[in-house]
C-alpha cells in the first residue's frame, strides 16, 4: 500500500473515530492516541528525533491557535492567578511529585525528578480540545484560568526538563540563568512577530485570500523559530503572539480564524497519532502499577495541594479549586517532553515514556471524561455558550455593523414574526437572547417582550432605524 493511500485511510477513520469515542462520553483525543498504537506495531520512526520534531512543529500550531482564540478582555481578570499557575505551580508540581517518585518509588533522583518535570505542565493540546468538543463554558473565567495556564507552562516544565536532563547526563548549567532566557526571549520574539505579523498582514491587498491564513501560519513558525533562535522558548513565544494577533484587527481576520481552526485539528490529529506509534504497548503494561500509583497521587495529591496554596489567596472557592485541580489534564506536551529522555538515550528513559504515556492517557480519558458531570456538581457550568464569549475576535473582520437591541413593554414587534417585520434584505437579526437561551431564528420565529436581538446590517443607520422601530 503506498503512503498517500495509507495516510488518507487515516484520516478518515480518525475523523470516523469521533463518533465513537462522542458516544462512549471519551475526548476525543484518545481515539486519535489509539489509532497511533494500532498502526504503531507496522510503523515505527528509525530516528526519535524526528518523530519530536513533528511532535514539536504540531504542538506550535495548537498552543498559536489556542492563543488566537483567547478573548483577552476575559482573561485579563485571572491573568494573574494563571501566570502564577504557569510558573511557581508548575515548578511546584515537578519538586512535589519528583520527591514522590524518589522517596515513595525507590526511583533515582534524576529518573524521578525528570518523572516529575515531564509531568509538571497541564497540556494546552488536551485543556483547549476537550473544553470545546465538550462545549464547557465555566462561571467566573475559570475557562480562561485553565487555558492561560496550560498554554503558558510549557516553558517552566521544559525548562526543569533541560535542566535536569543536562545534569544526568553529567554536564552543568546555571536554571536561574536558562529561565531567564527563556521566558524573556520566548515573551520579545512573541510581541515583536506579532507586531510585524499585523502590520505585514494590515497593509497588503492580496487578491487571493487564502494567502493571508498562509502570512498567519508563516508568522507562527517565524516567531516559534525566532525565539528558539536566541535560545528563548518557542512555545511561550507563540502562544503570547497567537493572543496579540487574535486581539488586534486583522484583514480577513474571520477567513484566518476558520481556517486556522481547521489546521490546528489536523495537527491534533497528526500529534495524538504519532504519540500512539510511539507507544510500545507491552512496556506501558509493565509500568501500570508504577503509572497508576504515580497518577493518583498527582491527581489527588500534587495538583490539588498546588492549586490550593495558589488560588485560595486570590479568594476563590474551594469548589473552583476542586474544578481546576481535576481540569489540569497531562497530554501531549508531557509525552513530547519524554520523547528527549530517549534522544538523550537515557538508560531509564523508556521506563520514564512509558510512565508518563500511561499518566496521560489516563489523564485524557479520566479527567476529561468526568469533567462535564463535575462541572455541573459543583455548579460551576455556565449556560452562556463558550462561542459568544469569543464572538467579538471576529467583528472586527465582518463587512457589516452589528447592533444590540432589547425589546421593551408592548413594542410595536411584540407577538411578529421576523418575516412580518419586512427587513430590508442587507439587514438581518442574527442571534435572539430569550432569558438564560440562545436562539437561532427564522422567518417564523416570534418576538417577544424582552427579548435581547443582536440585529446585523450594511450600514449603522438602517441598523438605528430598525432599533427605532423595535423601541430599543
């Protein structure tokens, strides 16, 4: 069978395996992860390097996208409870559990403080797909609270995972020193590219517009590939220009957002399915007892205690820390972290993938599984949908005004029906609010008292007019 042929099989039965894994209440990430371990006993990767290169440039795309996506308006109230998170938490976590794994393991100090720094992130990857496939919308910003902190840990847990690398294997460096570099590199290259990305974007007039989602991607990868240049990190790098760029006006701003969505999924699926090929079934077997006993106390005991110390100081409830501390999902960027044990050729790395692989995968298929009825437990679902919160990214790119409007006491439209109220054919309603629902009208659908109607329009005074009209 030829390649191209096998690849598109593939895909659509990755692309099948939703319905699958939808109906049996699993993210769908882990239909992709066993895709990958099926077809991983026909396939394997001759250099691991490469392998964490794909890993790596797919891992850009979903952290830039999450970023883009990220309505900064909301996330500016727990920016800093999520930086705090992304950083101390993250270091916490790797010291937390490392001391575990060495003490409670009989693990050696390197082989258990990489343990820990590989796991110490929660994984953007897994935070932003399971958050929207299963259309969570949390009270009090704590979706942004999750996916700030997730998108922003990478740094920190990479840079443990250098570290204590680079010290097994017998060399020396100074951490407050690579930290620094890090994240000061990784945060310039982000705002300079994006600053350039916007201007190059703004003043062209390119004719065909599917070039502009190819300078977004192009501006991606240069600031992925700017911040590693001057020893920044990548990941922290894209993720903040992927925030200033989805935040600014943007030419065909809605086009890119589309179609930047759509390749982030393709990465996932790539990413979840060459992490599954690079499982090895019968040693993630053999560490089940070590994985189980190390998962547990990092879900019950290590995050929970961080996230407590964290959060509580800033006010919040118990019940949003029991949320966050079971939403902090290990995935992707954990099992990628582990593939540089096994470049390094460490003795215990494979022990160590393999520990982290059935971390994660428990991780995805637990938490993420439980995470709806928990949410509703705690009373924490809110029922505005996650999509409205981030609708204004768009406006901006939209060729027509949009207008807000509330139907007052006995309106002239109270009891009509849209088509009854002859709109000009450039003027539509949109979006009705009716109480706590959201409603997609029609023709025959029937104003009332009231009602909140988000009206668009070609032009603001037809829109002034229609408002008028309502009473608004």
């Amino acid at each position: 069978m030829n390649v191209i042929l096998l690849v598109g099989i593939i895909m659509i039965i990755a692309a099948l395996s939703c319905k699958v894994t939808d109906k049996a209440g699993l993210p769908i990430l882990v239909g992709f992860i066993l895709i990958g371990v099926l077809i991983g006993g026909r396939f394997q990767f001759e250099d691991i390097s490469n392998a964490e290169r794909i890993c790596n440039f797919a891992l850009l795309i979903i952290i830039f996208t999450g970023g883009f996506q990220t309505n900064f308006s909301e996330a500016r109230p727990v920016l800093g409870i999520s930086c705090l998170m992304s950083t101390a938490g993250t270091a916490l976590t790797a010291f937390v559990a490392g001391a575990f794994g060495y003490y409670a393991m009989g693990l050696s100090f390197y082989e258990a403080m990489l343990l820990g720094s590989v796991l110490s992130c929660t994984d953007a990857a897994s935070v932003f797909s399971i958050l929207r496939s299963k259309n969570l919308s949390l009270k009090n910003n704590l979706n942004s609270v999750l996916q700030i902190e997730s998108g922003s840990n990478d740094p920190m847990a990479y840079l443990l995972t250098v570290a204590f690398l680079t010290l097994a294997a017998g060399g020396s460096m100074s951490i407050p020193a690579l930290l620094v570099i890090q994240l000061a590199a990784g945060a310039a290259a982000g705002v300079t590219g994006a600053k350039l990305g916007q201007y190059v974007i703004n003043r062209l007039n390119l004719e065909i517009e599917g070039l502009y989602t190819v300078l977004l991607v192009g501006a991606a990868f240069f600031i992925y590939g700017a911040a590693v240049q001057f020893g920044g990190n990548g990941f922290l790098a894209v993720y903040i220009g992927g925030i200033m760029m989805g935040n600014v006006k943007l030419a065909r701003k809605k086009i890119m957002a589309g179609m930047l969505s759509s390749l982030s999924m393709l990465a996932q699926v790539g990413l979840f399915i060459i992490l599954g090929v690079l499982c090895v079934p019968s040693a993630v077997i053999q560490v089940a007892g070590s994985g189980l006993l190390f998962a547990i106390f990092l879900l019950f005991a290590a995050r929970p205690l961080v996230v407590f110390l964290l959060m509580k100081p800033f006010g919040r409830s118990m019940k949003e820390i029991a949320l966050v501390s079971w939403a902090g999902f290990r995935g992707a960027s954990s099992i990628v972290f582990a593939t540089y044990l096994m470049s390094a050729g460490l003795p215990y790395a494979q022990f160590v993938f393999s520990v982290v692989f059935f971390v994660c995968m428990l991780s995805v298929i637990l938490q993420g599984s439980l995470l709806p009825a928990l949410t509703k437990a705690l009373d924490l679902f809110s029922p505005e949908p996650q999509v409205l919160k981030t609708f204004t990214e768009f406006t901006a790119e939209i060729e027509s005004e949009l207008l807000e409007a509330t139907v007052p006491y006995k309106s002239a439209v109270c009891g009509k029906t849209i088509l009854e109220l002859g709109l000009p054919d450039d003027l539509r309603i949109i979006l009705i609010k009716r109480e706590n629902h959201y409603i997609a009208p029609i023709h025959s659908t029937v104003l009332m008292e009231n009602d909140v109607v988000m009206l668009s329009g070609s032009s603001r005074e037809k829109l002034v007019k229609i408002n008028e009209m309502i009473g608004g």
